[in-house]
C-alpha cells in the first residue's frame, strides 16, 4: 500500500516537472522569436497530448497527478489585483466610458456565443465554455466550473480567442477605422485578454496600460454579470 | 494548462464540431472588438472634439 502510494507521488512528480519544463521551454522560444502565434501554453499541449496517447496515460490520471498546478489558478486570480492597483488612477478618470462599454460589450457577446452555440452545436455546456472565452484563463476556468461548462473546451476557447485578437485584431482594427491607441488597445484587452494584451504592449506604454486595464475590467465585470446571465439562459432554454 | 490537455477526452466532439467551435470563438472575437474599438473611439471624440475639429467650428 506505501509502495504504491510512493510510486504514485513519483509519477506525479515527474508529470508536474515535465508539464512545468515543456511550458518554460516554449515560453523562452517564445520570448526568443518575440511571436505571438508560439504560444506556450497551445505547444505544451500540443506536445502533451501525443506523448499522454503514446505512453497510454488517461486524461484523469493526468490531472490528478498534476492537480497542484491547477490549484495555482486560484492565487493567480488574487494576483490581478495589483495592475488594477496600478491603474486606479486611469480607472477613475475614464471610468464613466470604460466600464459600460466593457459591460455592454461583455453581456452581448456572452449571450451571442451561448445562442450561437445552442443553436449550432446544441451542447449546453460548451455554450456556457465558449461565454466565458473572452476572459483571462484564471478567471475563465474558474467561472466555467461554478456554471457547470467543460473547462477544457474554455481553455482551448480562451487560447483561440487571445491569438484570433492578438495577431488580427490590430490589423481589423485599422480596417473599420478605430485608429485611436486607447480604443485599439481597449478592444483587444477587451476580446483577447492577456495575450491580445501582451502583443500590442510591444507598441507602447499606453498600449500596455489600456489592454491590460481592459483585461482585468472585462474580467471583474464577466464574473460579476456572466453567473446570473448564463443561469438566466439555461433556465430559459430548459422551459422551452 | 492541465485544463487545456483536457481536450483529449473531446475527440468525438472536435471531429464533429470542430470548425462550428472555431468559427463561433472567431466571429464573436471580432464582434467584442469592433463594438469595444468603436464605442469607445466615439464616445471619446464626442467628449474630447480633436484640435482640428474645434478649429474649424471657430473658423
């Protein structure tokens, strides 16, 4: 019985070791080339994935083993409080345009993914998974299994939409006109969260500084409003 | 990132619904960000009118 719980702490150790080494491996070519699309967390999987299916490791077997680093996400939600420390001032001044746009902008885009996804898949949780993509991935997961979604169809979501916002979302920007920084890089802190956020920072401060104000408020603001309004919706869709 | 691998167990799911799931993540991603880039761009001009534009009142 210790024998096998000992080789249980082994296994998970060398699992938490080996996620951890992919992952900063990826980050540090991805810091090396300076490319959004070499996203760290999207290869790690990528990578993950085959060699899990190669070595015959189920998905649970995975996760538990590797269950303090999911533990991780909770501190990390705490730790969004300090650039909303940071840009207090911002908030103040702008207050009165930023936060009922993000919330407007958040509400319609929760309720147009949920219909879209009942409508084209049919699978009430991966509605609820697909609302909650425009978040950063802390705050996302933990939405998603408060409402009853499938977090890994959140964490693929949240991925697809940080890259769809970070490497076209500049570029369709200019295209409908929005041409201001501030607006520019609001909408794409607002969408693509902290890896829209982290390719336009390369532009400038400002950049820097509205995208990530964007991200922690749309993030406050969903996990506020997203709870009552997907209950709202599912209930809807069960009385149907 | 354990979350992420996760998607393992969603094979079926992605070979069937695979494109319907990108596609609703692409086209809602451009939404939020041409509703936020254009509210905020206007409601900004309308309170701050550019130089130009206050100088052309004046003229």
């Amino acid at each position: 019985m210790t024998e096998l719980s000992l080789s249980d702490i082994a296994a998970s150790l060398v699992m938490v070791l080996f996620t951890l080494i992919i992952y900063q491996a990826f980050a540090w070519l991805q810091k090396k080339f300076n490319q959004a699309w070499l996203n760290p967390m999207l290869l790690a999987i990528a990578v993950i994935i085959p060699l899990m299916l190669y070595l015959e490791i189920s998905f649970e077997h995975y996760y538990s083993a590797t269950l303090p680093l999911s533990q991780l996400l909770e501190p990390a939600v705490v730790a969004l409080g300090f650039p909303l420390y940071q840009h207090l001032k911002t908030i103040r001044q702008q207050a009165k345009f930023i936060i009922p746009i993000l919330a407007l902008g958040t509400m319609i885009v929760i309720l147009l993914s949920f219909a879209m996804t009942v409508f084209l898949i049919a699978i009430p949780e991966i509605a609820v998974s697909l609302s909650l993509k425009s978040v950063t991935t802390p705050i996302g997961i933990a939405l998603t299994e408060q409402l009853k979604g499938d977090t890994s169809i959140t964490a693929f979501a949240i991925i697809l939409a940080g890259l769809f916002g970070g490497l076209l979302g500049p570029s369709w920007l200019h295209f409908i006109g929005v041409d201001s920084p501030k607006a520019q890089s609001l909408a794409i802190g607002a969408a693509s969260h902290a890896l829209g956020t982290a390719s336009v920072s390369k532009i400038s401060h400002q950049h820097a500084a509205y995208s990530s104000l964007a991200l922690i408020l749309s993030a406050v603001l969903t996990a506020i409003l997203s709870p009552s309004l997907i209950i709202m919706l599912t209930n809807f869709l069960t009385n149907i | 990132m354990p979350a992420g691998v996760g998607i393992i167990n969603h094979y079926d799911l992605l070979r069937q619904h695979g494109f319907t799931l990108v596609a609703i993540i692409f086209v809602t991603t451009f939404v939020l960000l041409t509703l936020t880039g254009l509210a905020y761009q206007h409601l900004v001009r309308k309170e701050q009118p550019p130089e130009s534009a206050t100088n052309r009142q004046i003229s």
